[in-house]
C-alpha cells in the first residue's frame, strides 16, 4: 500500500530498474490500487476512498508552467532533455471570437480555482460549484495573495506590464552576486524578443475607449512629471479590430482581469511553453497538482502528484521520480513546497531560510474617483500608461493606471503603487491543514505605501477621492521570496546542499523586484539560471 502523504518510499521500481521506461509508456507503470483516508488540500474536493496509485521515472521535472517553468521548459526542451510539466490547471485556449475566459462584471465559475465563489476585490457576489479556474487566492495572515492557475501560470491574467529595473533600483532589491550588466544586455533583451512589448501606439490612445489612460497622463503632465507608456506584450492590430468592431472587445473595454479574450496578448503559453512543446522533448501534463516533494535514499527527487478532474476531485496519485527537479510554482506554491518539505523531513537538510524573505512587491491599489472628467464606465486596456517615479526622496515608486469595466460610469478608475520595502514576509507550516501559511505585516510597508499615497494624491489634485482598496481587503498580484538567492538558493537557482534542486520562479527574490512589476525579472532570471545549469550541471 502507498500512501503518498507519508512521503518518500524505497520502492526499487522507482529508484532503479524504471530507469529505461520511455515517456511514451509513461504512467501505464506500476499502477497500485490504494484504500486511504486521504488528507483533501484546503480548497480541494475530498479524494475518493480508492484511487489509484502510479509510479513514474523521468530525466527532469518542471513543477509550474508560468514565466519561470515556462523559461525553463524552453530551454530544456531546445536542450534535447526529456522533461515532465506538471501544472494543476487546465489549458485555456485564446481565438478571434472564443469566450475561453470569464468576465469581470459578471464572473462565472471559471473565474477561481477551486473556489465556490469569485476570489478578486470588488467583484460582484455569487455562488457557484468550484472549478479549476483561472485566478487562484491563497489566503494567508495580514495578506492573500492572488495568483494565475493553469498553462501560462500568470501570464494568462497579468496585465502585461513588461518593465526592467534601472542599475541602482536592481541592485537595491535584487540578491548580490547578480549582475547587473549581464542582466542589462542579455537576459532581458532576450525576454523582450519572446515576448515583443511595445507602448500604446497613438492610434489607440485616441480613442474614446482610452480616455482614462489620457486623464491619467494628464495628470501626471499637470503634476510636472512624464507619462510613460508600459512596454505590453500585446499585437495591437487585434485591439484596433476591436475598436472597428471585427472582434468583440477584451482589451478595449478593460475586460482582462481575469484573461483576454483576444487572442493578441503574448502570454507564456503562447510562447515559451509552445517552444517547449514543439521541441518534442517536453511533456506538459494538465490537472496535474504536486502536493509535496521529498528526497529520496539514493538522493533522487520525488514528487507526489494529485492528477484532479475540473472539479477538484482526485482521479489518480502519482509518484514520479526524477534526479532534476526545477520548481516554478510560483513564490506561493514553491515556497509552501519547500516549507512542507523542510516541516515533515520529506527533504533532510534544507537550508532554515525556506519560506523566508517574502514581499509583495509593495503593491498598493487605489481607486480614484475623478473631479475632472470621467475615465467612462468601459475603460480600454490593459494598464497603459505609467510614471516611474524612481528618484522620488521617499524612494523610489512606479505608479500604473489599472483600467477595470464598471456596469456603469461612476467617475471612477484604479490606479496600482510598487515600491520597495523590507522582505519580512514567512510562510509557517501548520500541521492541522497540512500546508505553509503565509505570515505578513503591514508595518512592513509603511514607507512604500506612504510615499505611493503622497505622490498619487499630488497628481490626482485635491478635489479627488483616493481610496486604499488594500486597507478593505489586503492582497498582492505581485508575490516575491520564499527561497531566496542568498539564503535558500545560490546565484543560478540550486537549492544550497541540494544536488538537483532547483528553483526557477519568483520565490527567489527576495520581496521587491527594483520597484517594477515583476514578470520581466523572473523571466530573465530564469533565463540566467538556465545558461549556468544547462553549462555546469548534468541533467
Ligand atoms: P506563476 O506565473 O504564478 O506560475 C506558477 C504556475 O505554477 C502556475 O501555472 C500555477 O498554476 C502552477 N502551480 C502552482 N502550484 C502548483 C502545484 N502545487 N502543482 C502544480 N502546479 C502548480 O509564477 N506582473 C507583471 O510583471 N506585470 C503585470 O502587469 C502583472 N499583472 C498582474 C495582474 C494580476 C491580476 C495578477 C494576479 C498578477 C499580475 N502580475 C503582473 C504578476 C505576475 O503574474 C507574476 O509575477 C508572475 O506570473 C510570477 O511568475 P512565476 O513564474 O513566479
């Protein structure tokens, strides 16, 4: 009998003779029926009494497909290396007219990951049966954070913001040992040409649809201070065939928070994960939620997967083995891995920091009822126009216009806040839900919200209303840390005393991403970890 919650086994058909076994025969192994009380993970459907067991052996395993296990799966892939993804949500397919993803002002139950209802600030209250939807909130103390669930991982929900730190804000929030310069001339460049951003072109802005990022840009000009357009990862010919009425709208009414409908935005799925899949080398597998990982005897890695059905229920449990385990789930799935890992000595020896060193990127969102003109009540997307606010005394900030679609028009818009303040942030095993809690303050970022607040007020004007939606409801879009380069992982992301280990994802920085959202930088810092693994290490 196996029961995967109790972590690694010695089972010699994991740790030898299966080896050989082809991907192609890949799960038909070794299937064990076992009866077992088995633990349900917070959000998810209680197994079945019986579900079968299978094992597996692969050369390397990505546990995430968003912008660190899609950068990851890439490069193994053009590598020739065999590789296994496992991601826990499901593929969400993007065409001219397709309604793949719900909407913000009338949610629907692929709205949440396994949730019975809508899981963002503000939307409208519903009910519904859980599904294995887009946007996943992981509740934690002081803090929850929201994060995209299935093939694409954030990218499928990010607004696109694809921005790089200038020298000193790097250095002032990204691990020692980087450097800055090769980050500057390589890796970043080399993100931008998989995922082609570019500003607002005029055209666009022009148009009624836009005239909150022109409010929001006048503002700033009125404030003494340069408007900026974001680099996004968007095909504007789709945007103007919405606005000529050719598709329907997505971007053009802000209707994205919960993914675009237009097939025009360049999203991890679309791009590194497709080159992985096209290599032939690589294997994604969907449904496929890992619930813990360990060490094995012979020191292998062993992941204990759950394969789910829409609804959440477990089909099948899985052991997979492999000596190359790449983590990409996410700051919040990577670092609850770890913590799990380290609390039930599923994995000897990991450094004491796992969990620590978490931030929320300073994130701080306002909506900002106009005393001028009003933005509209469908306001073009995604986020536009931005200040990067870098030499501002309190430090440094950058503040984006966040268009979101209102039932009706009531003046109102958001505009969202990063800055950098001090990595506190823990996640804590609790043994009663068997899972890490993430542990935060507020107090922690006092100074980035103060000085976010200050410099939005002054360019909103005094006859304004601003409100600090985190005060009603504290969240990020933005987690950082949780095995940091430094204290958990070295310089190209190897888990310390950990041969085969590896970390890919935003959970190795530490909180702050240099006062930039911070997809650019996960993606080019797994772009970095790749040429140094894929040159030193065996796979
Ligand atoms: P991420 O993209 O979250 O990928 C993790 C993947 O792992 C996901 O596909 C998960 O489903 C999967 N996963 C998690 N746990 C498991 C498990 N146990 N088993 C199997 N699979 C698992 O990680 N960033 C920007 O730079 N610009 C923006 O404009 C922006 N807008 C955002 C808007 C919203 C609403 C949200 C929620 C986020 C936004 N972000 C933005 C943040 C951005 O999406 C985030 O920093 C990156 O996606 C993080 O990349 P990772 O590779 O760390």
């Amino acid at each position: 009998m196996v029961k995967l919650a109790d972590g690694p086994t010695d089972d010699p058909a994991t740790t030898g003779s299966s080896r050989q076994l082809s991907r192609r025969t890949a799960f038909k192994a070794a299937a064990t029926v076992i009866a077992a009380g088995l633990a349900g993970r917070p959000g998810m459907a209680t197994a079945a009494p019986t579900v079968p067991a299978v094992q597996d052996r692969r050369r390397a395993v990505v546990i995430g497909t968003g912008f660190g296990g899609g950068v990851t799966a890439a490069r193994l892939g053009r590598a020739g290396i065999d590789t296994l993804v496992l991601e826990r949500g499901i593929r969400w397919t993007v065409g001219p007219g397709t309604d793949t993803f719900p909407h913000y002002t009338h949610p629907d139950r692929r709205a949440a990951w396994l949730s019975p209802e809508p899981v963002f600030t503000g939307s409208p209250p519903t009910r519904w049966k859980p599904f294995t939807g887009i946007l996943d909130r992981v509740r934690g103390q002081g803090i929850d954070i929201l994060c995209g669930a299935g093939v694409g991982g954030g990218s499928l929900v990010y607004g696109g913001t694809t921005i790089q730190p200038n020298e000193r804000l790097f250095t002032m929030s990204m691990p020692s040992g980087l450097d800055f310069d090769a980050f500057d001339r390589e890796y970043y460049p080399r993100v931008a040409r998989v995922l082609k951003p570019s500003g607002i072109p005029d055209d666009i802005l022009n148009t009624p649809q836009y005239k909150g990022s022109r409010i929001w840009a006048d503002a700033i000009r009125a404030a003494g201070m340069q408007p900026w357009r974001v680099p996004l990862p968007v095909d504007w010919d789709y945007v103007r065939k919405e606005l000529r009425g050719e598709l329907p709208p997505s971007f053009s009414n802000g209707d994205i928070l919960y993914g675009a409908n237009s097939p025009g935005k360049n999203t991890v799925d679309k791009t590194y994960i497709a080159e992985a899949e096209n290599s032939g080398h690589v294997e994604v597998a969907i449904l496929h939620a890992v619930r813990d990982i360990a060490r094995t005897a012979d020191g292998a890695w062993r992941v204990f997967v759950d394969e789910i059905t829409t609804d959440g229920d477990v089909r099948t449990r899985k052991e997979i083995t492999t000596d190359a385990l790449f983590l990409g789930a996410g700051s919040a799935g990577t670092s609850r891995l770890l913590v799990k890992a380290h609390a039930k000595g599923l994995i000897p020896d990991l450094p004491e920091d796992v969990g620590t060193r978490w931030g929320n990127n300073g994130d701080r969102i306002f909506s900002w009822t106009t005393s001028g003109e009003s933005p509209g009540a469908e306001q073009g997307g995604p986020a536009s126009v931005a200040v990067a606010d870098w030499d501002n005394p309190q430090g440094p900030i950058t503040l984006i216009n966040g268009n979101v679609p209102f039932p009706v028009d009531i003046r109102t818009t958001s505009l969202i806040g990063f800055g950098i303040g001090t990595p506190a942030g823990r996640f804590v095993y609790d043994n009663d839900i068997d899972d890490a809690v993430l542990h935060w303050s507020q107090g922690d970022d006092a100074a980035v919200t103060a000085a976010i607040q200050a410099r939005l007020q002054n360019i909103v004007g005094a006859g304004s209303v601003l409100l600090d939606t985190n005060t009603l409801d504290t969240t990020t879009y933005h987690p950082l840390g949780g095995a940091a380069i430094g204290s958990v992982c070295d310089t190209a992301g190897r888990v310390l005393g950990q041969k085969g280990l590896y970390v890919m994802d935003g959970a190795l920085i530490p909180g702050y991403s240099g006062a930039c959202n911070p997809s650019m930088t996960i993606a080019a810092l797994a772009e970095h970890n790749m040429d140094t693994i894929l040159k030193e290490d065996t796979i």
